[in-house]
C-alpha cells in the first residue's frame, strides 16, 4: 500500500514538473515571437526609410509637384536622364513610400499653346501630366492630371501647383539671381546662359546656339535674340526657396546649382 501511494506522489512530481516546463517552453517561445516580431517591424520600418533614401536620392531636380483632393504627384528628372512619376494617395504624405511609382517617361512639347506633356504607361493605363503655359482662360493654363484606361479617359482634373508658392516669391529679381546657366528640366543639354554683360547663349542641343541681348525688369525676362526673335518668361523662386524658375512662351527653364 505504502508502495502504490510512493508512486503516485512520485507521478504527481514529475507531472507538476513536466507541467511547469511547458508552461516555461510556453512562455519562451511567446517571448522569442514577440521579439522577432518587433524585430520584423523595425526590419520593415528600416527597409521603408532606406527606398525613401534611395528614391531621393536618385532625383536631379524635381519638374512637377502637384496635387489635388486625391493625389499628390511628382515628376522627377533622375540623374540618369529618365523621368519618374511618383504618386501618394491621400491622405499618406511624400515623407512616406509613394503609392505608386513608374519610370521611363515621355514628354511632348506642345505647339503654339505652349507647355509639355508627361506621359507614363504601365499595363492598359495611361498617366498624363499636361503642364500648360498658355490658355484662353486662367483656368485652361496651369498642372492637369489625365488619366486613361484602354483608351478611355477616366480622370481629368486641375492640380494644385506645389512647385512654385508665392509664399516664397519675390516682387522682384536681381542680375545677380539671372546671371548663370539654365537648362530644360527634362534635357540637360538644353540651356540657356546670362552673363554680366547682358549677353545671353541660347543652346537648342542641337549644335544650334543663338546670342542675343537680355534686359530683367522685375520678375520680367525679355531675350532679344540676334535673328530678330523677341521672348519674354518669368523668373520665380522655387518651393521653399530651393530653386529658380524661368518660364514662359512655351520655355521652362530651372537655374544650374553651383
């Protein structure tokens, strides 16, 4: 009798102790999840800030910042001479990773309008940014977003333009802030260059150069090209004063940082 009641305190023990082991394993393994899980969300939170990185820092200057009620869009001439358009739906910021990204964009200078079109296309869908310079209304000139699926127009709405704010402008310019190299945003080779003697070079890219004598009145930018040719574009402080704009008669033009 003394020998069943012996084995059965014995078997009590080891359960307990078997008992309190799993409940130990349990809790190890828990702990071990929550800290890989912790440490998975920290690998993703690094992963997200080291695209951020990579995506800004592949950018030469920025053509298009836009947005409307659904969008917030970018267009950047990357340092290896490809446009990229970037997109955020709202309410996300451009401190997060953009909804969607495309590459391998196409511009279209307009005619007798002015103004360029930003051409992206991925699968059946096609993302046009038309910037236009001239229009017979306020409302017809400025940023449109056009967006077509199998040849159908979905979307065409007018963007806010964040690329130049008057928050940031000034009632007028210097020589000093003319007085330099200016190249299209979406074609390096293109340029135009002022210097102290109120000359100017206008390089087509082409191997075609024209001089010419400039006067700045203001914000106003008259070019008097030797051929007879007369343009007048304006000059502008870019967001948060990072930048200088000259724009007009179907020219945009962003000033070469030294």
């Amino acid at each position: 009798m003394r020998y069943f009641i012996s084995l059965a305190i014995l078997i009590s023990f080891f359960s307990c102790k078997n008992s309190e082991n799993e409940n130990n394993s349990t809790r190890t393994e828990t702990e071990l999840t929550q800290k890989e899980n912790k440490l998975d969300s920290k690998t993703k939170e690094i992963s997200v800030e080291e695209q951020m990185l990579k995506l800004n820092s592949e950018v030469e200057n920025t053509i298009i910042y836009c947005e409307n009620d659904k969008f917030i869009i970018k267009i950047d001439n990357l340092k290896n001479g490809d446009l990229r358009y970037s997109s955020w739906d709202k309410p996300k910021s451009i401190a997060t990773k953009p909804t969607l990204v495309l590459y391998d964009g196409k511009v279209e200078k307009q005619g007798t309008s002015g103004g360029y079109h930003y051409i992206f296309k991925s699968d059946n869908w096609s993302y046009i940014i038309e910037n236009k310079f001239v229009g017979e209304t306020a409302e017809a000139t400025g940023i449109f977003l056009k967006l077509i699926n199998n040849g159908k127009q979905q979307e065409y709405s007018k963007m806010i333009n964040l690329t130049v704010e008057k928050d940031y402008d000034l009632k007028s310019y210097s020589k000093s802030n003319l007085i330099g190299n200016w190249f299209t945003p979406h074609s390096a080779v293109r340029k135009v260059s002022f210097f102290d003697n109120g000359t100017f070079i206008f390089d087509e890219g082409d191997g075609k150069k024209i001089e010419g004598k400039f006067k700045l009145i203001e914000k106003s930018v008259t070019l008097d090209f030797d051929n007879g040719t007369i343009k007048t574009l304006k000059i502008g402080r870019g967001r948060e004063n990072t930048s200088l704009t000259l724009v007009g008669e179907g020219e945009n033009f962003s000033k070469e940082r030294k």
